[in-house]
C-alpha cells in the first residue's frame, strides 16, 4: 500500500507567516491528493482537491502544489483561526490514505 | 442542503460488534462515493473503507480487512459500517463522508463515538 508522509508533525509560527507543510507519498499518485483542516471538536473540513483546487469559500491564502510524490499546503499569512491539525489524503486507487497529520499553532 | 446524520453514540464489551448508520439526504445519493473514517482519541484521522452506493462496490483499508463491512440501503439513502471483534483500540469517532471520485470528501456526518470497555 502507498504510505502517506507528512512533516513537520507540529509547527509554531507566527500571525502573518508564511507556512508550508509538506506530503510525501511513497509512489506515485498524479494529483489526486485533498489536504484537509481540521479544528478542535470539529469535523475535518475539505481545504484542496486535486493537488491544487481550492474547495468553495476556502479563503484564498491558503494554496496547494505539486504532483507525483510531492506535495505542499501553504498558507501565506496565518491567521488566528488557522490554529488546527491538517491532513493530506491520497485518491488515486480505492484506498484513500491520510498522512498522520501536522498540528499548527501560533 | 446535503446533510449526512449518523446514529448515536454507543458502548459497546471487548468481543462485541458495531453496526453505525449514515442518512444522507440533500443530494443524489447513487453519485456519490460514501467513506467510513475513525479517529481515536487524540489521533488522526484513519479512513476505513468506501462504498459506491450505485453498484454496492467497497474496499476497505487493509488494517480493516475481514473485520468491517460496508453496506448501502438505496431505499432509504442510508449507508452502515459494520466492526466486528471490537477491542478497547476501536474505541474511537467514526465518521462517514461523501465524495466524487476526483475532489476528496466534501461533507462529513457529525460522527459517532462508539467506546469499547469492559
């Protein structure tokens, strides 16, 4: 089975920063990766589709690129309400891997 | 609007089997993919398995294998995760989401906590 890599596993920047976090998956997967946010309490909330596609209403700051084995999530300027965990997921076979997540925090 | 409502919250003996439903309404329910997720306490996320409510096709997590089953009712747009031998290390939040084949989970049910204890 493909594995799903995340790093860091934990970040602390601050209000304004630029934040990157990576997925690395251990074969190829085109860009069929979504990368979610998920709060406290709350239901993980879809982020980006297909490497790059920003979901509806999904503020523009955050953005996702790469292809392949490659990945990142970016924030261009962290805001307070961006304090959570997020996850990659890959979707090019039936089996949808999460990586094991990176909690971010200001 | 789409909404996805599980079943309730649930205790269950080491041994035993679960049975957790998702009622999805607000959109065409044979579309689109139906997921199963859990989530420990204090862990991440680890999807489960998926069905595709049209054929009734699933696949399941190899960590799952032989252990969960996925099943679909069309009639009442209800999709089940069925865990069987539970131990104290399935107590957790099990989640169902939807999806397309091509743009990741986009709504999720409000979860279910199913704790497993003697």
């Amino acid at each position: 089975d493909i594995q799903m890599t995340q790093s860091p596993s934990s970040l602390s920047a601050s209000l304004g920063d630029r934040v990157t976090i990576t997925c690395r998956a251990s074969q190829g997967i085109s860009n069929y990766l979504a990368w979610y946010q998920q709060k406290p309490g709350e239901v993980p909330k879809l982020l980006i589709y297909t490497a790059s596609t920003l979901q509806i209403g999904v503020p523009s700051r955050f953005s996702g690129s790469g292809s392949g084995t490659d990945f990142t999530l970016t924030i261009s300027s962290l805001q307070p309400e961006d304090v959570a965990t997020y996850y990659c997921q890959k979707y090019d076979s039936a089996l949808w891997t999460f990586g094991q997540g990176t909690k971010v925090e200001i | 609007q789409v909404q996805l409502v599980q079943s309730g919250a649930e205790v269950k003996k080491p041994g035993a089997s679960i049975k957790v439903s998702c009622k999805a309404s607000g959109y065409t329910f044979t579309s689109y993919y139906a997921h199963w997720v859990r989530q420990a306490p204090g862990q991440g996320l680890e999807w489960m398995g998926i069905i595709d409510p049209s054929g009734g096709g699933t696949s399941y997590a190899q960590n799952f294998q032989g252990r969960v089953t996925i099943t679909r009712d069309t009639s009442t747009r209800t999709v089940y995760m069925e865990l069987n031998r539970l131990t104290s290390e399935d107590t957790a939040v099990y989640f169902c989401a939807r999806s397309t084949a091509t743009t990741g989970t986009d709504y999720w049910g409000q979860g279910t906590l199913v704790t497993v204890s003697s």
